[in-house]
C-alpha cells in the first residue's frame, strides 16, 4: 500500500488490521513527507500483519524490492494539493506520473495480483448539471488533476497493453479524522477552535460532494476484491453542498459566526460544480455510504476538538513546508525560470482556510 501514512491510506489500514478476524496482512511503502505521518499508523504498529517501509515510489530500486511478494497494490501516495501544484508543477508530474508507471512496471515484473489506482473526481473538470459516470470524458483545469488523469489512463493502458488486473478508483471530496491540515475541513476548524478566522472563496457557491473517508475505504476495498479488471469505479458521499453551506456547519460546529469568516479573490482555475454517479458501484458491488454527512461533520469537529496534540504540531509543519514552496517560487520567478506568482498564495494556503474543493484526495 502506497502512501499508508497519509489521511486516506492510514484510514485504509486500520480498517484492514482491526476489523473482526482480520487475516490482511499490509506492507506500507510512504516517503513521509510534510503530510505523511507516522502517528496515523499508531493503532496498528504492533499488529503482526503490519510492516513499514519508507521509501519514494519514484525509486524503482526500493520499489521492485517492496512488491516483491505482495499480492495486490493499493495505490493511495500522491502529490494533492491544488494550490501548490498552481505555483509549482513539478513534483506532481514526477510523483503523480512517473511514480505510478515504477509501481505499474514493478507490479507486472512481480506478477502482483491486482492493482488499484485510487484517483480523484477533479479529472472530470467542473459540471453545471448532472452528474459525472465513469465514461465522462476526462478535462482537468489544474497540474494536479492534469497529473491525476494522467496516471489514471497509465494505469489503463497497462490493462489495454499488458493485460494487468487493474482498477481505477476516483472519489469525490473527503473528509474525517486525521486529515492533514492544510486542507480546507481541519484547517478551518482548527483555526476556529484557535480563534482564528477562515477564508471563503468567489461568492461562496461552489459545490462539492463530499465523502466520509471511512466510506471511502470501504468502497476500495470493494473495488480491490469484487471490481472488475480494467473498470473505472466513482466513489462518492452522496450529499452536494455549497462552501458557505459548509462553512456555516463549521461555524456551528465550533460556536463561531460569520465574523469569523473573510470573503476573498477567487482562486485560478477554480471548478464551480463536482457531482459523481455512484450507479456503477453501488449496483455492481454493492456500495452505499453510511456515514451522513451532519453526523461525519460532528465527529470530525469533536474528533479535532480532542487532538490537538495530533494537529497543533502538524499546522506548524504545514506553515514551514508552505514558507520553504514560497520561497523556492519565489527564488525560480527572480531567476526567470518560473512564472511569477506570488510567494505569499501558497504561504496563506497554509494557514488560511483556502478552497474546500481543491486536492481534497489525500
């Protein structure tokens, strides 16, 4: 499992190790970088199916030496966070592309099983009506969901070429426990909770669906075990909500008002409307949410509210990594090799409330 120490990938493994009579045992291939965090896997350390490595899957040397003997590949470790990739492209293509064909050939070397691609559904673009199935042609407006797209036709082409056992995942907008906070739900609750305020994008009536990570991983794991080779699955949470919406719950949520609350610019390439078709799964393997999103929100509030030691120092990380992405920009923009947009957006990114809908995959 590829990016174990991250929000989704953590959340993945403990339900494979501490469910009834779990007989899953899981090898975590993670970077650990600023939003891997050991701590997630905390739970599940000394399960005896449990083992870790770090490692880059952009090092096929450490890669092959992982897959060796593994049975299938849970491809979570990813570079997804939009506003960075705005202001810096390169680390999305190497990790999102590159990263994924060095599993893919390490995989078909190795004879692993199955592999799943676990995307996102920002590579359909933006929808004003409807809502995307999985043959919705593919049109992202950013290097992230570019990076994305990519790899998800990679993986399927290695289905079409090679005739590997492949499936593609793609979620809607997640959320719950142990999200890193840099994203839009733990950032601005936990600025809340500090006293601080939360930004509001454009006008506020963006849409996003949004996805309890539990169920999330539960329709991977659909989709490792009863999906079929070479299929696209949506996976989504089934409740569509504007970005005030969801911030008035957060403010709520946390006894704040709107005085909390600042409007600001939009940001670049901004999708107004994501929607996912949950039909295909849900009649071929059997798939439903089941954590409504009012009760999700709770718990993820509460959740926050009482782990601070989990966050606190994670928002400091967070800040430093966005100050270090700035000042690289920065430094590649004077010296003519980067376009110059400002340092200061990915710095706020960090530390502000940003965009719900943006790179909410990891």
């Amino acid at each position: 499992m590829t990016g174990g120490a991250g929000f989704i990938g953590s959340e993945y493994v403990r339900q494979l190790l501490t469910r009834p009579n779990a007989a899953d045992s899981v090898t975590v291939l993670d970077a650990l970088t600023y939003s891997g965090v050991e701590a997630n896997l905390e739970p599940v350390r000394d399960n005896p199916g449990f083992v870790f490595r770090r490692g880059d899957i952009r090092d096929a040397e450490v890669v092959d030496s992982v897959m060796a003997g593994q049975d299938a590949v849970v491809h979570f470790a990813a570079e997804s966070h939009v506003d960075r990739s705005i202001l810096g492209a390169g680390p999305f293509v190497t990790t999102n592309v590159v990263g994924t064909q060095v599993l893919l050939d390490a995989a078909r070397k190795h004879g692993v099983g199955r592999f799943v691609h676990v995307s996102t559904d920002e590579v359909y673009g933006s929808i004003d009506e409807g809502s995307w199935t999985e043959e919705w042609p593919l049109a992202p407006n950013s290097a992230y969901s570019a990076s994305k797209a990519g790899s998800d036709l990679l993986v399927l082409a290695y289905h079409r070429t090679h005739g590997m056992d492949v499936v593609v995942t793609r979620c809607s907008n997640n959320y719950g426990h142990y999200q890193f906070p840099e994203k839009m739900i733990p950032l601005s609750v936990t600025n809340l909770l500090d006293g601080g305020t939360v930004a509001l994008y454009g006008d506020g009536s963006n849409v996003r669906d949004w996805l309890h990570v539990s169920d999330h991983c539960r329709g991977i794991d659909l989709a490792l075990r009863s999906g079929r080779a070479g299929e696209v699955y949506n996976i989504g949470g089934g409740t569509e909500m504007t970005n005030r919406d969801l911030v008035q719950l957060m403010l709520e949520g946390t006894g704040t008002d709107w005085s909390s609350v600042r409007m600001v610019e939009d940001r670049k390439g901004h999708d107004r409307r994501y929607s996912l078709s949950i039909d295909k799964i849900r009649q071929e393997l059997g798939y439903e949410p089941q954590v409504g999103f009012q009760e999700g929100m709770a718990r993820t509030i509460d959740w926050y509210k009482n782990n601070r030691d989990w966050w606190e120092p994670l928002k400091g990380r967070a800040a430093l990594e966005a100050a270090g992405v700035a000042a690289a920009v920065a430094e590649a923009a004077a010296a003519g090799t980067a376009s110059a947009a400002p340092a200061a957006d990915v710095a706020t990114a960090a530390t502000d409330g940003a965009d719900p809908g943006r790179g909410a995959d990891r």
